[in-house]
C-alpha cells in the first residue's frame, strides 16, 4: 500500500518524491496505490476555469489513464560512470588493445591514468589482472542495464564483457549509459488506485458550520448528491477528458447523520471504559446526560467526527485522572464510577456493592451550551419576533412547517434562524411573490410587533436575499414579464442590457409581497404574539412543537405539506391527459408494440 497527499506537493509524502519508490516494484506484483487529497491536483482555476501552467501531480494522469509512468531514474554514480567511459575511449584510441575483456597492449598507459587508492582498481581486483571493466562498475552496469541484458546474477555479466574487445566494450557501456538516461515506462496495469478527495461543489452544505442544525438534516441533503452532480463539481477543477479518467466508480459519502455521531460517542466511551477495566479493575458507567452533553457541545454536523473527539477528550478523558485521585485521597474501596452531568458539573458517584460511598463534583466548560443558553433580553426578544415572522408565513403561504426555528443561535454572525426543507425542488412563477414575503416576513413583524419606529436593522440580509431573488426570476431565469435573460455585461451580445424595466418590476414585486406578509400576519397575529412569547423564553423550537402551536392558533385553513409526493405538476398532467378524450390510452399502446416490433 502507496498513500499518497497530493496537497503536499514537495514534502516527504508527496507523490513527486516518491515516484521513484513505487517504480521499484515489480509488475507483476500486487498493489494499491492510494491518492488522498485529490482536489489539490486541479489542473484548472477560478470562475473563468483558467488552466494552470504547471503541477507537480501531472504524472498521475498517466497513471490514472492507463496504468503506466514514464520516468527518468537519476542514478546515483553516473558522472562517474560517463567520466569513466570518456577515458576508456581515450585508451582505444591512443593505442590500447582489449581482447576478451582483458588488456593485452599499453597496460601501462592504462595504469599510469590511475593510483591504487581509485577505480578501476576495486578491493577484489589486482593490477595483474589486467582488466578492461573493474569489478567495481559492475553493480552500476546492473543497476543501469542489467534487466535490458537479462542479466540475472554478476557472473552473466562478468561472462559476457570476456567476450568484448575494446571498441565492444566502449560501445556496450555507451549503451548502458543510454538506457540509464532514458525515461522507463513502469507498469501499474495490475495496481488498485483509490482516488480520495473533497469537493465542496457537489457539497453545498458544507459551508454551513452551524452548530444549531440537526445532523439528520444535513445527512438528508447529502443523499440526494447524485453521481452526475459529482461529474459536474469536478468540472470546476478539472478538464473533461481528465475527469474521463477518473471513471464512473465512485463511492459518494454522505454527511454523518445523528445516529451514527451517537455510535461514535457510544464507541469512544466503551474504549476509555475497557482500557480503565483493564488498568485498573473500575467499572466505568456513563449516563445518558454525559452522551447528551458530548454530543451538543462536539457535534459540528459539516465538519465530521474530528471536533467530537476532541470533546470526548477534555469533557471526559482529561478529567478522568482527577476523579481516580479521589480514590486514594479518600483511601476508598470502590468497583463503580458512575458519572452524569447536572448544571455544568461533571459527577461522579464512587459505588460500592451497589452502595454509593462517596460524590465529587467538577465544574466542566461548555461553550456552545452557554451560548444557547436562552438570554431572555432585548436581542432574544427582537429575534422571538422576528424569526416567528419567518416562521409564519413559510406555514402560511408556502404551506410548509419549519424544521429548525431558533431564537438564540451559537453561530457569529446571526442571532437566530428559520430552516424550512421545501419538498419540491423547483420555484414556480406563482410562488415567486410568497418566497419574498417570506424572506419580508422578519421584518413586519417587527413592525407589526414593535411599530415602524422600532425595526432594527436585523433585516439587511433578508432584504437583500429578497432583491437578490427577484432579480435572478426576473433577470436570469425569464419568470418576469418576458422571458428575457438580462445582463450589465455590454460586450456579452447574447443579452438584454437595458434592465431599467426589469427593475421597476422588481421594486413593485417587493411592494407586492411586503403588502401580502403584512396581511398575512396582521390575520394571524395570536399565532405571532405566542410563538414569539415561546421563543423569547426559550432558545430554539422544533418542529413538532411548533406544528402544535400553529394548528392551535392559526385562523386560515391550510393543509401543510410534509413531502413531494403529487404535489402539483404530474397531477395536473396526467388529470389534462384524462380529460382529453382525444387523447385514447390504446393509442400509445400501438405506437409502443410497433416500435418494439421494429426492434425486434
């Protein structure tokens, strides 16, 4: 097994410095051969998909494509070894004779050029030997040549330079001074490649580091990343005929879900509890509290399990010496350590025979919990408000309950949020007006709430999320009056510059949709005033909660929608086809036995 970091382009395991390594094996010989960190291997850059000049990692394309390399081994020895060829030319032409290896004229014009502490003369050779090639070279010659020659052992050498004369000789070694410069193809035909990265474009999530969302909802979205999406992310990267390369085996993970980040807490927490029977003979027994905390405060649901250990590691493990001090401090005879987590504190109770002897208590830092933890002042009163405006109408209008409705949030630059997972995959032209409304929705209810005199600038990125929207419906994707397709770009002559009217549409859309949010919520202002109330005492809802208060409270009848199934589009197909009595179900029948009887 080769691994390889391909985003360590010069150090010890990059693939450049150790090409060379894997050429040493056999062909024949089974091997995998693992390229981690593949993204770092992009061949293209930035928006405009630019190519880059040159990269270390050019090679693998080779070896990705058909299974060989070509490299230049540089060997070790080999100005030597040419230096010497020069001077054995130099003799033949000046008068030395070789025949069957050895020298039989101007021996001593050919020892003067050399003392005995330097070659040809090797530890093995005496200077009545008389011959042409020292032994010394001879491991050179194998190394450069000998499996061209098919020479097995030293001895095939040695017998077939006693068949050279000089010029021979001269000739064979400018051979093996060829071939040791001359790129070889190694063959990896026979080798598994494991093509390891991370590509954040086919991930959209990833950039979300939110702490708030529930792991089970980012697992979801990473399930419905398909083998095509993945084909089309690494086009941002890589050329077509490279992606080509990579072929169509590919293993697409998916995010974590809660499940598996509980198994893992479970799985780091058996680990610690055998290694302390083993030690030390004490039973470990860990309450679901401590589970609970571990997985709150580790748990980054884009970043994977890396964070998590690290918790395990200064909630538990760090922590674990002090409470075993105890033992001896108290000189106490125990078999059980039972632990559990109540107010910031980590407890453990020393049980005897089923009897507890003795309690200690530690304090234990818990950032993101005393983050979440609700604040009950005017920031959380303003984002209770406002959230719950955003809540209301995406269940009002867009007939959809919010997963995740949080009023104090653990990431920098929010206080709150609203996720709501939309079961359909598309905007339609008639949801265009409510999708802005519900973006509007923060901010009149905190005008409804607080008057207009009292709206904090919380809205900002609605407001532009909401512009933003419109102007790709309206610009980008033809949904506004005409199906144009708008650009500022003047030299891009395949669109409409002239946006004037466009934006006039947009700013009316935004009065539309801020007058539909208005009275929307104004109609259901009990249901705003006690979900606000909630939120403002407590940091976060969750949806069966909060599908609770709004059945209570609501006054227009909606049905919500909980999935895609027939939500619209191939109802209504299939109710036009059956209404069309033009249209005869046998007709396709005929047409498809025809096509099939042409096939055959």
């Amino acid at each position: 097994l080769y691994k390889f970091d391909l985003g360590d382009k010069h150090g010890a395991d990059s693939f450049k410095n150790n090409i060379e390594e894997i050429c040493e094996y056999e062909e024949n010989e089974s091997l995998i051969i693992v390229l981690d960190e593949f993204q770092h291997s992009r061949t293209l850059k930035g928006p405009t998909r630019s190519e880059i000049d040159s990269d270390d990692n050019r090679k693998i394309w080779e070896l990705i494509d058909t299974g060989k390399i070509e490299y230049f081994n540089w060997y070790h020895g080999m100005n030597r070894f040419s230096d010497h060829i020069k001077k054995l030319k130099y003799f033949i032409s000046h008068g030395v004779k070789v025949e069957k290896g050895l020298i039989t004229k101007g021996w001593m014009l050919f020892t003067a050029e050399f003392n005995e502490d330097e070659p040809p003369f090797s530890t093995n050779t005496k200077k009545t030997d008389k011959k042409f090639i020292d032994e010394i070279y001879y491991d050179d010659i194998m190394d450069y040549a000998g499996s061209h020659y098919n020479f097995i052992l030293l001895s095939d050498l040695k017998e077939y330079l006693f068949t050279l004369n000089g010029d021979q000789t001269v000739d064979f070694l400018l051979d093996v001074q060829k071939l040791a410069n001359k790129p070889q193809i190694k063959n990896f035909t026979k080798a598994l490649i494991v093509v390891i990265g991370n590509l954040d474009e086919a991930y959209s999530m990833s950039d979300n580091l939110s702490a708030d969302i529930d792991a089970d909802t980012f697992h979801e979205a990473s399930l419905n990343i398909t083998f095509p999406q993945i084909k089309q992310a690494l086009t941002t990267r890589f050329r077509s005929e490279q992606i080509s390369r990579l072929g169509n085996i590919h293993i697409i993970y998916p995010a974590l879900n809660k499940k598996a980040y509980q198994n893992i807490i479970q799985s780091e927490l058996d680990k610690v509890k055998q290694q302390t029977l083993n030690h030390l003979d004490l039973e470990l027994v860990f309450d679901e509290s401590v589970r609970n905390l571990i997985y709150k405060e580790g748990v980054f649901p884009t970043q994977g399990v890396r964070p998590l250990l690290t918790t395990i590691n200064y909630l538990v493990k760090t922590n674990l010496p002090i409470f075993f001090s105890e033992i001896l401090l108290h000189d106490l005879i125990v078999s059980q350590l039972k632990f559990s987590v109540e107010n910031k504190s980590l407890i453990c109770k020393y049980v005897s025979e089923n009897v507890i002897v003795h309690t200690k208590e530690m304090s234990v830092e818990t950032p993101l919990e005393d983050i979440r933890i609700s604040k009950k002042d005017d920031i959380q009163a303003i984002t209770a408000v406002h959230e719950s405006g955003h809540a209301l109408i995406s269940a009002m209008l867009l007939k959809v309950i919010p997963d995740h409705v949080n009023s104090v949030s653990t990431e920098a630059d929010t206080s709150g949020f609203v996720y709501s997972k939309f079961p359909w995959k598309y905007v339609a032209k008639q949801d265009i007006i409510k999708r802005v409304a519900m973006y509007l929705g923060g901010f009149v209810a905190e005008e409804l709430v607080f008057g207009s005199e009292h709206v904090t600038t919380g809205s900002s990125s609605d407001i532009q999320s909401a512009t933003k929207f419109l102007s790709r419906m309206y610009k980008t994707e033809g949904l506004g009056d005409l199906p144009l397709y708008y650009d500022l770009n003047v030299t891009d002559n395949n669109a409409i510059h002239n946006v004037e009217n466009v934006e006039l549409q947009i700013r009316e859309t935004i009065k539309i949709a801020y007058s539909l949010a208005k009275e929307t919520i104004a109609k259901e202002m009990q249901l705003l005033l006690v979900l606000s109330d909630y939120l403002s005492d407590h940091s976060s809802i969750e949806k069966d909660v909060l599908r609770g208060i709004i059945e209570t409270y609501k006054v227009a009848d909606v049905e919500f929608l909980d999935s895609n199934d027939d939500v619209y589009y191939r109802r209504h197909l299939k109710k036009t086809v059956s209404n069309n009595k033009n249209i005869a179900p046998k007709m396709f029948e005929s047409v498809c036995l025809n096509r099939d009887n042409k096939k055959e």
